[in-house]
C-alpha cells in the first residue's frame, strides 16, 4: 500500500509524537557527541531544530486524535513560543 511500483517504501515511520521527540533526543546527542571543528555539525543542528518545531505539529495532529473538541491551533503555537522561546527559532529556521 505504501510502496512505490520498484517496492520501496514510501512512508515516514515515525508514528507517534514520543517518537518524534526520541528522535531529537538522539539528534541532540549526535550534535554534543561530534567536534566542534566538524563541519557537518550544522547539518546535525539543522535536522534538531526541524525536528524541535514539527515535534510540536506531532503533538498537534495526536491531539487531534484523541479530542473531538476543536482548539485553536494558532494559540496552541503561540503557547509553545511562549513555554520555550527558543522553538520560536527552530520554527523559523524550519520552515522560513
């Protein structure tokens, strides 16, 4: 179902915001474990800051699953910003 015509698949298996949020975790861990001379620790930082700003669209979407009740999504990011300053950055860097 999710295959392309050579078998491939072609869906993302992360499935659940707590993996989403194991996944930065490790990204983060990948960032402190490299040099800081590494060059490609700026590509380690950038997938930690997209995956920071779209842990929050996860939590979003299960939210969504889970609730009937409709909120407003524009506060609900808003809330986040507020929390935690820096994902005001992550969301600028990931989806400006």
């Amino acid at each position: 179902m999710f295959k392309d015509e050579t078998g491939r698949r072609k869906v993302f298996d992360l499935q659940s915001p707590h993996q989403m949020l194991e996944k930065l975790r490790w990204e983060a861990g990948l960032i402190h474990s490299m040099l800081a001379d590494d060059r490609k620790v700026i590509f380690a930082a950038f997938n930690a800051v997209a995956t920071a700003w779209h842990l929050t669209e996860w939590v979003l979407d299960a939210w969504d699953q889970l609730q009937p009740q409709p909120f407003s999504r524009v506060q609900y990011r808003a809330d986040v910003v507020r929390r935690c300053s820096d994902l005001e950055i992550c969301r600028q860097i990931s989806v400006g």
